[in-house]
C-alpha cells in the first residue's frame, strides 16, 4: 500500500488535522467527533458520514449577557460560527482514492414557494485554489449576506472544474414530499455534472448515485466544496424569486424568497396561493 493511504474500512479517529493523515475533522469546544469509517472510493456502495454533536439543550434559566433567555435557535446559530469551512474533508478522500470530488448541497428545502434547488460543484483540488476561497470567506450561503454570495459564487463558477444546477418543483414536492424532491434534486445535479465525480461530499443527506459519497452534518459549514455548491444553489434561487416577484407581485417574493415569514403567510391569506406555491406545506394548505 503506498505510504500515507489508508486501507479501505479502516476506522479513522477525529483529531486535528496535524495529528493524522487520514479523516480529520477539527475538535472544539461543546463538541464531540464520531469515529467515521474511510471508505473504499472504488466501491460504489461505500457511504459514511461525518458528524458533529452538539448539545442544543438549553437550561432553562441560561441568559444571555442582556439577561434574556437564550433559545436553541440562536445557541445553534453561535455554534455555526464556530466552524471551520476547510478542504478537510476533501483531502481525507483523496487519501482514500477519490481524484474528482463534488459537494452537493440545496436551497429552498423549508420555503413556501418555487422550487427546491440543489447544486453539485467540483473545485480543483488544489492548495492554492483553496486557500483563495477559504481566504475570500467561503461557507455556508446562510451565514453570508447577499453581496458577499454573489462575489463568491462568481469566484466558485469561475475557478470550478465544473458545476450543475437541479430544480424540483412544487408540484412534484407536493406529491413526493420535501425529503424525497430534496434528494431528487441532488442527485438530477451530480447526473449533470461534467466531470463526473468519483466521489460527493453531501450536505446532511445520502442520494441514490452510484458514486460513493460522504454525509456530512454540517457540511456546508465544514467543507469548502460543500460551501461552493450551497452558494452557488442560493444565488440561482435568488435569482429565480427576484424574477418572479414580478409575475406575482403581491407576495413579496423579492424580498423572503419564498420563505413562510410573516408577510408571506399574510399574503397567502389574503389573496390565496399561487400555482408555484407548496399546497402540502403548512401555511398554505387550507
């Protein structure tokens, strides 16, 4: 076996990344890192997941510095930033044998409204093509604002190897449910996707590709390409809204994008749903 590999099936432990060669995965305050198996690359069947655990139980009498209550929400928010967006993961796949790795990732899965979208990315494994995105502050789409998605999805479509957008629609989430149209939507992106992958880092979910892929929790925060594929979907479905703001202009899609805020449901209320809109969903069903 070549000297750094690590045989397939072996159990790799999360440790800081100067610490092992193989699966590696940062430790930090508040969390623990489950022992994650690396897979055989060539083994189409071969699936494992990356997880992160949390504790989101709150005490009920935990304040805040202001002295109000803090909620699970807001504590699993702070958690957020503090993870590290690395090409981690993708390295411990190339150790395993992977040379064309794609991040997968969705939008849109808990909105109202339009489409669930779903992006697959593939970024040169390259130090230096890494560095440059992680330096312009690559992560998670949702932990960015509009501007800043915009420039580094320009940057993603610029340097990537290749990439695919996937939509499902309304309707069809409608009759398959959110869950099923997500993984649907996933994996339309990677069948896309030139070049094809020989293995997919997933954000939260495993598809039914016969590539082998890695479920990783947190994925769009932990792994660059995952990162890429999240910004990429949001910038699309942005776009997309925006658009349609003007063929349903009593909505206010331009500005929640489909999401179930307030003034969405008020609208539904008032004028009822549009064909575009998710009739299964709560908040819109009568």
């Amino acid at each position: 076996m070549p000297q750094g590999q690590i045989a397939p099936g072996a159990w790799a432990t999360a440790v800081p990344i100067h610490m092992h060669r193989g699966l590696c995965l940062r430790r930090m305050s508040g969390q623990s890192a489950y022992r994650t198996p690396v897979p055989s690359v060539g083994d189409s069947k071969s699936e494992y997941t990356v997880a992160v655990k949390v504790d989101t139980k709150i005490p009920s009498k935990k304040k805040s510095s202001t002295g109000k209550a803090v909620s699970a929400a807001a504590k699993k928010r702070r958690m957020l930033l503090t993870l590290e967006c690395t090409d981690a993961h993708e390295r411990a796949a190339q150790l395993a044998g992977a040379q064309c790795i794609a991040g997968v990732d969705e939008v849109g899965r808990g909105c109202l409204f339009g489409p669930v979208v779903a992006a697959a990315v593939v970024l040169p494994q390259d130090e230096s093509v890494m560095a440059a995105l992680r330096g312009a502050g690559l992560k998670d789409s949702k932990q960015l604002k509009e501007p800043e998605r915009e420039r580094l999805a320009a940057m993603v479509r610029a340097c990537a190897l290749g990439y695919a957008l996937a939509e499902v629609d309304a309707a069809t989430i409608d009759r398959i449910n959110i869950y099923q149209a997500t993984r649907l939507a996933m994996l339309r992106a990677v069948e896309q996707l030139q070049p094809q992958p020989d293995h997919l880092l997933v954000d939260a979910m495993q598809i039914e590709s016969t590539c082998s892929q890695t479920k990783i929790i947190y994925g769009d925060a932990l792994s660059l390409s995952i990162a890429a594929a999240s910004v990429v979907a949001k910038v699309h479905r942005d776009a997309m809204m925006r658009a349609l703001d003007a063929e349903y202009p009593a909505y206010g899609l331009a500005r929640h994008k489909g999401y179930g805020t307030a003034a969405h449901r008020r609208a539904i209320a008032e004028h009822g749903p549009t064909p575009l809109h998710r009739m299964s969903f709560a908040g819109v069903k009568r």
